[in-house]
C-alpha cells in the first residue's frame, strides 16, 4: 500500500513536543504528530473521588475533548453529556495513565489529565498518551525537586497505532485517511521494558489472522523505547 506522505509501512510520523505550553499547569504539552495537534495538561489537585476515600492510595482521571474544528466538520461540543466515543477514550487513557503511576505516593490527591484535541488526522489518543506522559514528567519533576516526592512514581511508557490493511501489510501510525481504509487498528500502550499496559482495538468488519495480530503487537511494542526516547530528548533542557 502507497502512503499519501510517502513513508515506508513501518514509519512513523514526525512527533513534536513543545513542553510547559500553558503557564498555570503543573505540567503541560502541546503534541504534534504528523497533523494531528493535541494539547495536554497534568494537574494535581487536592482530595479523591468518594470511591477512594479512606484508602491510602491517590487517584487519577482523564478527560478527553475534540475541539469543535478539530475535525473537517464542525463537532458539537460535548456541554451536558459525553457521547459514547468520548466516554471509551476517557477511560482507556484513565486506565493506561493509572497502570503508570504510583498512586500510594500521591495520597488523598487526584490526578488529572485534560487532554484537548486542536486538529485530528488519526491518533489522537495516542498523542494524548504521548502528550500525557510529557506533562506528568514535568509535574513530578517538580515535585521531586520541591522535596514533596522521595521517590519517582513514573513507569517510562508510551503508545502507538498500527493498522492491517489486508493480506501481510501492517502500517504503523495510521493517519485518519488510512484508518478508515483498514480492516483492524490497534493501539498498543506499552513501557519501556516491553510489558504491556493495554492493547485496545480490533477487526473492522472481517476477523484478524492470529499472526497478524502479533505482528501488529509485536511492532508496536518494538517503537515504545524510541519513542519514550524521543519525548525526553524533547524534554531535556526545557523542564522546570
């Protein structure tokens, strides 16, 4: 399969952070990954959800948004009820950034990232993790710094998309144009170690052949060092 930006199946696309984008966030990232723009911001703020009181462990939460021109037409917002493909984002990223984090070092506190979408051209949740995990580094820099943290609480991880667009091809870092046209997308969020922290996805209306399903696997996992290199290159220098 021709890619429409010329890259090879197992490229990904140029992946850009600017960090302490917002000036009031604990930790914040404007992420540009090919032309999908997602801007993140990590905030800590004080007390945890009524399920979590009593226990010693903090908590944490995501929220995700797509920008009314984000898209090529117009997106409503979202002011009085989350529509379903919100709500499935939501809780994915929630679940990826908990398996991360080290909550019992963040007791009665809450975690939250905001993840909001400028332009979307497929990934978007994968820039919210990539952007996410930039932003949390940034926060517990500081905290470490300030001396509120003895120990880092952070698991090195990253995410990325991959696609099957038919017979033995499987593309990596599926643009929106390409993830219409593939018959399954998964987005696999691993550490830097190569465990596995979710793997979210599947066939689009035909089933997957084992093997490439693990192909698709295994090549997503195989990008998480060089990615979770890459955002702290971007990072060195610019943390405060």
């Amino acid at each position: 399969m021709n890619r429409k930006d010329g890259r090879a199946p197992n490229q990904r696309r140029e992946l850009h952070i600017t960090p302490n984008y917002l000036d009031y966030a604990e930790g914040s990232a404007l992420v540009e990954l090919g032309r999908t723009r997602v801007l993140v911001a990590a905030s800590l703020t004080p007390g945890v959800p009524r399920h979590m009181q009593g226990k010693r462990s903090g908590w944490l939460m995501a929220e995700y948004n797509l920008l009314p021109r984000s898209t090529n037409s117009r997106t409503q917002r979202e002011r009085y009820k989350l529509g379903g493909r919100t709500q499935e984002v939501q809780r994915f990223l929630g679940r990826a950034f908990r398996a991360a984090v080290d909550l019992d070092q963040l007791p009665n506190q809450t975690l939250v990232i905001d993840a909001d979408v400028i332009q979307a051209d497929g990934g978007t949740r994968v820039a919210s993790i990539l952007g996410g995990y930039a932003a949390l580094v940034q926060l517990f820099d500081d905290l470490v710094r300030r001396g509120k943290l003895d120990d880092w609480p952070l698991t090195e991880f990253a995410a990325i998309s991959l696609g099957w667009v038919g017979g033995e091809e499987v593309l990596l870092d599926l643009d929106a144009a390409e993830d219409e046209r593939a018959f399954a997308d998964l987005t696999v969020v691993g550490t830097g170690e190569g465990e596995i922290i979710e793997i979210h996805g599947g066939g689009e209306g035909r089933p997957v052949p084992r093997v490439i399903y693990e192909k698709m696997v295994d090549l997503g996992l195989a990008q998480i060092p060089e990615l979770i290199a890459t955002i702290h290159k971007q990072l060195a220098g610019r943390v405060s």
